[in-house]
C-alpha cells in the first residue's frame, strides 16, 4: 500500500494542527480552563470567525511556515483580529518565522498591553509572565 503525499495545502494544515496540539499540551500542563476555536465576529463582520485559543480575556492564535509563502503578508490581517479581543497573543513556529528577522521586528514594534507575540517554545515563559 502506498500513502500518498500530501499537498502543500494539506501540509500546510497539518503543521498547524500540530502546533496547535503544542500549544493545547502547555495550556493544558498549566491547568489553563480554555475554549478552543472559540467563534468570534472577525474584522470584516464574519460571525463565523474562529480564534485557536480562548482563556479569559485572552485570545491566542497560531500559525505555523516552515517556508516562504502568503502567511507573512496576512499577519497584519491576524494581528487586527486578535485586536477584536481585550488580549490578544500570536504563537508562531516554523523555520520560516525563525529567519524572518523582519516579520519578527514588524511583529515587536506592534506589541502593546493588548497585543503580544512569541514563539510556541516561549509560551510556559510568557503565560508564567503575563497570566
């Protein structure tokens, strides 16, 4: 039996559904009561919006590229919609983000007391801080 290879779509969602399960084991370990893909009214008026994460006052949502690709230029898009929130948080991976010296200094420069942003192995840290 041969498994097929999965698209670059279906990857992509893969590789989100697995930080995501990240992200759900350290909310879990630190016994967090949380709503995942919490419904909300996006930007553009879509009451059908999902945000990852929801605990409290808090929105958090994830997003995962290994390569380059559209997800950088949507997160001006991510960061307004985490702005629908009192508390916004963006958890990212993947290689791309990591060399991506500019999205990181774009992502910084919007930080805020409503907005903030780290990479998933940084989350333990930031909720110790900030929760």
């Amino acid at each position: 039996m041969t498994i097929a290879a999965l698209s670059q779509g279906g990857q992509a969602n893969a590789n989100g559904k697995q930080l995501e399960s990240s992200v759900e084991s350290i909310l879990d370990s630190y016994n967090f009561d949380y709503i995942s893909q919490a419904p909300y009214e996006n930007i553009y008026g879509s009451k059908r919006a999902r945000i990852d994460f929801r605990i409290d006052d808090l929105a958090i949502e994830c997003k995962f590229q290994r390569v380059a690709g559209s997800v950088s230029e949507k997160m001006p898009y991510v960061v307004a919609n985490l702005g629908k929130f009192p508390r916004g948080l963006l958890v990212i991976d993947g290689d791309y983000f990591r060399k991506n010296e500019g999205l990181q200094a774009w992502l910084s420069s919007e930080r805020s007391d409503a907005f903030d942003w780290c990479f998933v192995e940084e989350l333990g840290q930031w909720l110790e801080e900030s929760l």
